[in-house]
C-alpha cells in the first residue's frame, strides 16, 4: 500500500495557544484513517491543516510539512484553494446552501473555482456524484428542490457529493455523523466503505465503535501530540502505549 500523505514535524497554533505539537505520521493511500482522542485534543485542528482549512481562522497559523504525493502543500507558491480541490472536507453539521437547488449545491465547488462547463456536463457530474454518495435514487426527481428540504442524514451525503464532484483525492470527514440519528449513520458508514475503493479518506470520530467498525488505521491524539497510529485492529486491541490502552478502555477521556 502507497502513501498519499506525509506529515512531518506539524505545530499548529491559535493566536499564542499551540494545539498541536510535532506530529509526524503517513497517511496510506486508498484507505480509511481515522483521528480518535478526547474533546480539545486537536483532531479537527490536525485534519484542517491537510487542507489549509486551518489557514483560513484568524490568528491561526501551522508551521511544518504536510506532503501530498511527495508535494508540501505549505510550500511557496502552492494555491489553497488547488489543495482544496484535491484535498475535500465534509463537516461535523451538514451545511448545503440553503438559497440553493440540491442539483447547485453539487456543482457549487465546481463554480467557486471557476470551472466553466455546459449544463449537459453539469447534469452528467451531478448524477455521477450523487450516486457516488449513494443519494441519487432519493433525489433524481427533486433536484430543483432547495438543498435543505431533505432530511439531516440526505444534507450530509449531499454535502459529500458536493466534495466528490471537483473529483479530489482524498476526502476528510470531521465527524460527519456526530449529528445524525442512528439510521444516517449507518448510511454515512457503509458510503465510507465504498468511497475507500476510489479515494484517500481520514475521518475524525469521537465515536470508538465509529472508527472500528470504518477504519483500516487509526490515529490517537492526546493533548496535541500523537500518542500512537497503526492498524485498527492492532490500535484497539493490544495498544503500544498506555495512554493509548486507558483511552480505547474508557479509563479516560
């Protein structure tokens, strides 16, 4: 298995507060990894530095490398918005644009980075992404309707076809089932396993039983530093490191 991303000696800040603390690690290709901890530890801190996303608050600033196929997206000259397009996020709350069509809420990437194309080829994306996110059956005869009339678990795939379509390489979730109901999840959860054949996905998850049952890694931080990273079952079964074994038990956290 080939990696697709490469962490090296990542600090990240807000203002003077360091929430994150050296963190090296690699991120195979193709699989699903997946960031455990404890509230506050920095998971969603950790996975908005793959993308630049952490660029984005102010007063927040990250020093370190994060290699995408060897290329360190913190370089001079690299654009944020292109890491974006390669690197997608779907957040914790579903958030498709309200004064939007479930068809425009699709293809709003496309268009925030300029992609110009047809109607037709549009209709052809907005299809292919819909049933990459397991929504298309559901909504092929509604999609002028607006993007919030579907229920919480149909925003958050829709969400998740809108991060398909710019057709990145890797796909970070930052507990994208916190806020649904058990029968969403499950569906967010069996789409994770199908998307894994195709794309690069971290997935943040304060849910344990969440990350055993869809992750091939996983990642455990602890007070902005990483603890430990290995294969699940290794992870959840016979940790290395104690703080590790006390959190997994629920000794902690």
């Amino acid at each position: 298995m080939s990696n697709k991303l490469a962490v090296v000696g990542l600090n990240a800040w807000f203002g003077t507060n360091q929430v994150l603390r050296n963190i090296n690690l690699v991120i195979p290709e193709r699989a699903v990894s997946a960031i455990i901890g404890p509230s506050g530890c920095g998971k969603s801190t950790f996975i908005r530095c793959l993308n630049r996303m952490h660029d984005v608050v102010p007063g927040a600033r990250a020093e370190g490398k994060v290699l995408l196929d060897g290329e360190d997206i913190y370089g001079p000259g690299v654009d944020p918005v292109e890491v974006r397009a390669k690197v997608g996020m779907v957040f914790q709350r579903p958030n498709p644009f309200p004064t939007m069509s479930i068809f425009d809420n699709v293809v709003a990437g496309l268009r925030l980075n300029g992609v110009r194309r047809s109607r037709a080829e549009l209709a052809v994306i907005v299809e292919r992404s819909l049933r990459q996110a397991a929504l298309w059956d559901e909504v092929k005869d509604s999609l002028h309707a607006s993007g919030v009339s579907i229920s919480g678990g149909q925003q958050q795939r829709l969400c998740i076809a809108r991060a398909l379509a710019v057709e990145p390489e890797v796909v970070l979730m930052d507990e994208p089932c916190s806020a649904l109901d058990p029968v969403a999840t499950s569906k967010i959860e069996a789409l994770i396993h199908e998307l894994e054949r195709q794309y690069t996905i971290v997935i943040v998850t304060h849910n344990m039983q969440q990350a055993a049952r869809v992750s091939d890694f996983t990642a455990f931080l602890y007070l902005g530093q990483l603890i430990e990273f290995g294969p699940t079952d290794r992870i959840f079964t016979t940790p290395e490191n104690k703080e590790t074994e006390d959190y997994i038990t629920g000794r902690f956290g």
